[in-house]
C-alpha cells in the first residue's frame, strides 16, 4: 500500500514537473490510449501480460494525461511498476523546461526526440522518466523504485522504452 501511495505521489509530481502554459491555437487531437500496448509486448520487455492499471486511481482525475502502469513479474511485491503518461496538451520542450527535473538528457529514440530525466520524491523514491516526442504532444515513461533497492531507474526506464518505443504513435515528420 505504502508504495501504491508513495507511486501515485510521485506520478503526480512528475505532472506537475510537465506541466505549464501552452501557447498557440488549440488543436483537437485524440489522446493515444497507454494501455492500447498490445500483451505480447508488454511480455517481450518483461513486464506482466497480464497486469495493467487505467487511470490514476478512484476518485482522481487528471484530464491532461492518459495513464497506464505494467509491473514487473511478482505480483504485488513486484520491484517497480512501469508508468506510460500520454498528453496531447504537453510537450517534451516542457519536461526540458522544468526546473525541477533533475539529471536531464537529451535523447533520440528510434527516430524521435527524447528526454531523460528524474526528479527529487524524498529519500525513499529513485525514478526515472523518458518523454517522447509524438505527433501531438507527449508519451513519458516513468519507473519508480524503493532507493534502498540499488537499482538504476534510468536503466530499466531505458529497456523498456527501446522495447516498446514502436508501440506508441509514429514519429513527427
């Protein structure tokens, strides 16, 4: 429970590090769905098939993303959940723009621009997120683990991204 908890305060920080005013006229754009990853591969990277969570939980909403988590294999003592946020009222220039990101990368990713980076939940939290530029907006994916772990979020965010890159909306021109 402590990190479903500690998980979805840090997702919603992550938001708000994305966050800011957009400029120009508004497009109406269709937000791509998350959790439209199709099961083989979310396997093929090694996360659960058969484990994916819509939305942000009972009760919140948060109309700018879309949201979906995969966990690794373990059930509910599985080490981290993998988080895919998608946005077409944010863009990557934002995440770059955020003072608050820490550690940030530029990136390119199977055609596209991308941007590492992670940012400060406490001492108990090490994450990482990737945001990938897509057509209208933005996909970013977010892993999270329990600092006392060792492992490098940035490492695991970084598999699976190249995994799953080509299931997310193609490329601007």
């Amino acid at each position: 429970m402590r990190r479903r908890i500690a998980a979805l305060v840090a997702l919603l920080a992550l938001l708000a590090g994305c966050g800011g005013g957009v400029e120009g006229s508004p497009v109406a754009a269709e937000r791509w769905d998350p959790c439209s990853i199709e099961q083989t591969a979310v396997a093929a990277t090694g996360l659960d098939p058969e484990y994916r969570e819509e939305g942000w939980g009972r009760g919140i909403e948060v109309p700018d993303w879309g949201r979906c988590v995969f966990r690794a294999p373990g059930g509910a003592d599985s080490p981290y959940g993998l988080s895919v946020l998608s946005s077409t009222d944010h863009t990557i220039a934002e995440a770059r723009a955020k003072s608050t990101n820490l550690d940030g990368r530029d990136l390119f990713i199977g055609g596209r621009d991308a941007y590492m980076f992670r940012t400060e939940f406490g001492d108990a939290i090490r994450d990482c997120q990737i945001a990938v530029e897509v057509p209208r907006g933005v996909v970013v994916f977010n892993a999270l683990y329990n600092k006392a772990d060792g492992v490098d979020a940035c490492a695991v965010v970084a598999m699976h991204v190249d995994d799953l890159e080509s299931a997310v909306p193609a490329a601007p021109n």
